[in-house]
C-alpha cells in the first residue's frame, strides 16, 4: 500500500519546474553580470529561453497527466523520463555555456561532439515519452471535459511534430557538406538557419531568430505553445458558459489544432525556403495571415457563444 501511494503521487514534473523556476533566475543574473557573447548572442541567452520554454510547458504536461486515469505506472513512467531528460538537456546546455562554448552543433572536440550527441539522443526519447502521454490522454478516461482532454491530446501532437521537425537542425549545411566530403572536419554541423551563417546574420532581440533567412526555431516555438492556446481557448469557452461536451465544441477545438499544424506547416516551409519570419514571401505572408485571422475567428467567436451550444 505504501508503495503504490508513493507511485500515485509522483511529483517528478513538480521538481523540474521548481527547478526551471529557479535556473531561470540564475540565468537572468547571468546574463545581466556576464558580457561574454557567442555567435552574436549574449552567452547565457539560450540557457535563459530553455528554462522559459520549459518552464511554461512542463506545467502543462502535468495538468495534463494529472488528469488521466490512465496506469499510474505509465504515467510516472513519462513524468521521471521527461524531467530527468529535460533536467540532463539543462545541465549540459548551462555547462557549456558557463564554459563560453556552444551547446548545440559543436564539434569543436571530442568533449562538445559527446555531449551534443547525447542531447540529440535524450530529448528525442523526452519527445517520444511527451507523445506517448498524448496518446494516453486521448485513448483513457479524463477527469474533466471532453473539449479539455481534446485540448491537452490535439495540443501535445503538435509539440510532438514540432520537436521531431527539429531534427532538420543538425544535418549539415551545404558548406559543411563540402568540408566533410573533402575529408576535413568542421568545428559546427548543423544550424538553426537556412541561408546564412551563425554569427554573420542580424538577429531579432530576445529570441535571437535570425532577420535575414530561414530559421528552424520559428516551427518550434509555434508547434511548443499550440497547447497554452488551445487550453486558453478552453478557459474562454468555460468562461462563457459552452458546453465543453458537445461535437460541436469538440470539433471547435481540434480545428484549433488544426491551424496550429498548419501555421506549424506554413514556418516550417518558409524557413526551409530561406525565408525570415520577419521578411515572408508573398505566399507565406498570405498563408499565416489567413491562419492567424482563422485563429482570431475561433477566439472571437468562442467570447461571443453561439445559440445552441450551451445545453
């Protein structure tokens, strides 16, 4: 008995966020006291926008899972993999850091390859176990309406899209192709940009996208915080009073998910164009137009309520 209350109160996804909260602290002390920079971006910038991300996510996974009446085992099971992985992903990106060098794409030595290495292959697993937890909310019974457990499934398969879309990251750039076809050995494989170079391209504030060419990161920032807006699409339908067990809504959510692939979609493929988000092409700029005023639509119309859907 005692070690099945142990296991039905796992507090694992509980103890990250405690301590995202906390590195997110740190890093901001950090990033005021040291001037170091690399690539063109202060140094402790990307350890601070990794605890934010996480920070904002991780809590949202739980509510989630805290509301499956799937297996315990199952459930803890995904909690402590995603907190130890993210936990070791957070540990190796500040280390790195703290040494002034780069956490992704570094093969400068055999140290910085080993390490990118095994954070490519621990939030690969991180993101399977997030998509595992998708599925489990979708195929169990769910404390809370079915719009809500829509919400939290619908919204987790577009993180999980988004996170596997990353792996176009680390493939090599044409001129690495180069480099490694000749038989040299290049300090960087991968980017997160298509066109231009880390460190040579101008770079928005705060999220450091590049303003000049694709980047990959615009996919995964949209794919990451489709669940925060599908939840709060939720909290609105609540507040006036829909019901969140009908088709109707039903639908009204996923169609939310929909668009949120399709916005996913629509990044993805200007970045891959070579396309700033801050500079779209004719086509993309009509595309996420088109997505955002859907968007906007299904949020006007969920503070409006329509007649009907209420009983």
């Amino acid at each position: 008995m005692a070690n099945e209350q142990i296991e039905q109160n796992s507090k694992a996804l509980q103890a990250y966020t405690v301590f995202a909260a906390v590195g997110t602290i740190v890093t901001l002390l950090a990033l005021a006291l040291d001037t170091r920079s690399l690539s063109g971006e202060p140094v402790w910038l990307k350890p601070l926008k990794f605890f934010l991300s996480t920070l904002i996510f991780i809590p949202t996974l739980e509510f989630g899972l805290a509301r499956t009446k799937a297996a315990t085992k199952y459930v803890n099971l995904i909690r402590r993999v995603v907190a130890s992985g993210l936990l070791f992903e957070m540990l190796v990106i500040c280390a790195q850091a703290f040494r002034g060098v780069k956490s992704h794409f570094n093969y400068t030595t055999p140290l910085d390859g080993a390490l990118f290495a095994a954070m490519g292959i621990v939030i690969s697993i991180v993101v399977l176990f997030v998509g595992w937890g998708a599925i489990l909310i979708l195929r169990s019974p769910f404390a809370g309406s079915s719009a809500l457990k829509q919400a939290f499934g619908w919204g987790l398969l577009v993180f999980v899209v988004a996170a596997f879309l990353g792996t176009q990251m680390p493939r090599p750039t044409p001129a690495q192709r180069r480099l490694l076809e000749s038989g040299q050995s290049s300090p960087t494989i991968g980017s997160h940009f298509v066109g231009s170079v880390e460190g040579s391209t101008k770079l928005a504030p705060l999220t450091a996208w590049s303003l000049e060419s694709g980047d990959l990161r615009v996919t995964h920032f949209v794919g990451m915080h489709v669940p925060q807006l599908l939840l709060a699409l939720v909290w609105l339908l609540r507040r006036r009073k829909w019901n969140l067990n009908s088709p109707q809504v039903i639908g009204f959510v996923r169609a939310g998910a929909g668009l949120g692939f399709l916005a996913m979609g629509i990044t993805f493929a200007q970045a891959k164009l070579a396309e700033s988000v801050f500079n779209l092409g004719t086509n993309s700029a009509l595309l996420l137009i088109l997505t955002g005023a859907a968007t906007f639509a299904i949020f006007v119309r969920a503070a409006i309520g329509p007649k009907g859907f209420h009983k």
